[in-house]
C-alpha cells in the first residue's frame, strides 16, 4: 500500500499485532456528503447495508440482519495488517469532481476502533487500490445478502408492481 501523495496523517498510530482479535469491520463511502455506502459486518454474524456505493446511488434503504455464511470471516482474511502502519485520515489537496469520504473501521480489543478516513475528488486521486479492492470486496461479500434483504421487502427490479398488490 502506497500513501505518497494522498494527504496528511493526522491521528497517532498504534502497532496492531498479527494475531489482534476483531470482531467488527465498518465499511461507508459518501459522496457530496450523502450516504452511497455503508456496510458493517461483525464476528456474530450481523450484516447492516446501505446503498451501492456508486456516485449516484439512489438506494437509501438500511438493511439489517444476521447471516449464518461467514462474511466477516472472508472479509477479515483480506486485511493486510501493514496498513495499520498508516492507519489515520488523508485529505487530497487537489480534489476534482465530487466529493467523496471512503472510511474504513475495524473494531478489536473489546470496542477499540483503528483504520482509515479518506477525503478525494470524483476525479482526482484517491485511497491506495488495496483499500479500494478491500471496499470492493466487502461490497461483493454482501451483494447476494443484500439483494435477497431487498427481494424480501419487494423493492427487487422483478417486483415493480405496487406493495398492496400481492398477485
């Protein structure tokens, strides 16, 4: 992970060790201060899920529940504990295009919180790839549940027709 050039650090660093025990990761993108992400999934089996994260996304719905599958144990196989040398928040200078802040939590030792906050452009640089294939990541983990979550509530696309109507 490379940060030359994505801003300042601006909050202290502690060493996480490899073996830390997490049992939370907290995954949320705005753009133009709107919420177009947001997922959260924990060692118990929660999942919570807003939006695509797209620039515009117009999915606003939170969805929230348990799952048996193991997402957070997938997800958590993805972190590279290196990164928790930079851990802080960067702000672009140079920003282009919309306003985007990506943050990153990840939750260990009974309610501590470490990770990464992100300020950038639309169109200008952003968050190192690997936080962003990490970002991707979560998002494919939680897709099907996600879908499913909306299927249940009837705002899938193959459900178009009015919520009274049950035929």
């Amino acid at each position: 992970m490379q940060f030359g050039g994505a801003g300042q650090l601006s909050v202290g660093v502690k060493k996480i060790k490899v073996n830390e025990n997490f049992d939370g990761i907290m995954v949320t993108l705005e753009v133009d201060s709107s919420k177009a992400l947001f997922i959260l999934l924990a060692a118990d089996g929660t999942v919570n899920r807003l939006g695509t994260g797209s620039v515009n996304n117009t999915e606003n719905d939170m969805y929230i529940g348990i799952t048996k599958d193991s997402l957070f144990v997938k997800l958590l196989s993805k972190i590279d504990v290196g990164w928790f040398e930079h851990q802080g928040s960067y702000d672009v200078q140079d920003k282009k295009g919309k306003i985007r802040e990506l943050t990153v939590l990840f939750r260990h030792d009974a309610g501590r919180e470490s990770g990464f906050n992100f300020i950038y452009g639309s169109e200008s640089e952003g968050p190192p790839d690997d936080i962003c294939q990490f970002v991707i990541e979560a998002v494919n983990l939680t897709e099907s549940w996600y879908i499913e979550q909306k299927k249940m509530i009837g705002k899938s696309p193959e459900n178009n027709k009015p919520w009274w109507k049950f035929w």
